[in-house]
C-alpha cells in the first residue's frame, strides 16, 4: 500500500512527538536477529558425521538407562525419591520400568536378607543382557548396620556382579544420581565390551 507524501510526513512527524521513554521500549522490542550457525562438524565433513558403531551403542546405551522399580528397605524410599519431579531423572533418560525383561539396570536399595537373596538372583538373571548393578547403601554394599545378623548378606556383591556402589545409609537423591552419573561412564569406557 502506497502511502501519500503528506502522511508519511504527518507519521514521521508523529513518531519524533512520541515521548523518549516510549522510543526506548519501541527499541526494545525489536526481535533479536539471530544467526543460524553451522554445527562445527558440518563445518568439517559437511553432511557427514563418522563415529564407532560400538561408541554410538554406548552412547545410546548410557543415555537411555531403565532401572528396575525394586526396593527393599529403607534406602528404596530415597530411590523412590530420586524417581520423582524434584530430582527429574527422565532429563537424563532414566526411565524406571516395573519388569525386569525391560530393565538394564538394577539398584539394590536396602537390605538383602537370605530369605531375599533367591529372588534378587531370580530377577537379575530374568533382565536382558548388557545389564548393571547399582548397589545403593551400606546395607547393600557390606551389610551395614546388620553385619552381625546371620540373616543379611553382608554385601549384595556376593550375590550378584555390582557395577557401582553408592555408600550412605541413606544415600541421598543426589548420591544417587552421581551413581547413574558414574554408571554413564562406566558403560562408556567399557564400549565395545559389553554383549
Ligand atoms: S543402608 Fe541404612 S537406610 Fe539403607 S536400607 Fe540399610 S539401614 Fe536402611
């Protein structure tokens, strides 16, 4: 749409009356020109990006963990705890799963007693392979405060291969999650390896 002389004139006109304050949030509110960029490895081979088959696994593996919803004393609370919108472990990928056929990784939260012992063997062998053990609290880790009960195992490592042990009785949310954050790397140093 044209727009005669006289109103431009008269709009122009218009704008400089305006008082300063106004000119200042007019400026303001320009939007931000954003420059799109290119991805440095675009960069370097435009449209192709070489990495191992076995580092991609891994990384897909360490990016997606899906432990086991399975506690067994008072550590599970903290665990339950972690699971939930404070902590937000979805933002990693860690997404609890209720079978052990769908789980990678299993966190012994609690007390492992004999009577236990069996079926804590029985789910570990049930999940699929490549799978980890986190074992989280004294009680898991050595028996913790049970060491003189007949009736705990003093160590859930007796039991079944730990992969990372988280000390504390009990472990924080957060001492939790440096376990996971440990366990990442760990699958990431051990690419290649893991079946
Ligand atoms: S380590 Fe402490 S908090 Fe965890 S299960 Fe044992 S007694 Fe309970």
């Amino acid at each position: 749409m044209e727009v005669s002389g006289d109103v431009a004139e008269e709009t122009a006109a218009a704008s400089a009356e305006r008082p300063e304050s106004i000119r200042r949030e007019e400026l303001r509110l320009i939007p931000v020109e954003v420059d799109a960029g290119k991805a440095i490895y675009r960069e370097v081979l435009p449209g192709i990006m070489q990495i191992p088959a076995d580092a991609a696994l891994a990384l897909a593996r360490s990016s997606s963990i899906w432990p086991m919803t399975f506690g067994l004393a008072c550590c599970a609370i903290e665990m339950i705890a972690t699971y939930m919108s404070h902590y937000d472990l979805d933002r990693f990928g860690i997404f609890p799963q209720a079978s052990p056929r769908q789980s990678d990784v299993m966190i012994i939260a609690g007390t492992v007693t004999k009577k236990m012992g069996p079926s804590v063997k029985l789910l570990y062998e049930q999940m699929p392979n490549p799978k980890w053990v986190i074992s989280m609290g004294a009680c898991a880790n050595n028996g913790g405060p049970y060491t003189r009960y007949s009736r705990v195992v003093q160590g859930v490592d007796k039991l079944i291969p730990v992969d990372v042990y988280v000390p504390g009785c009990p472990p924080r949310p957060e001492a939790l999650m440096d376990g996971f954050i440990a366990l990442q790397h760990k699958i990431m140093e051990e690419r290649g390896k893991a079946s």
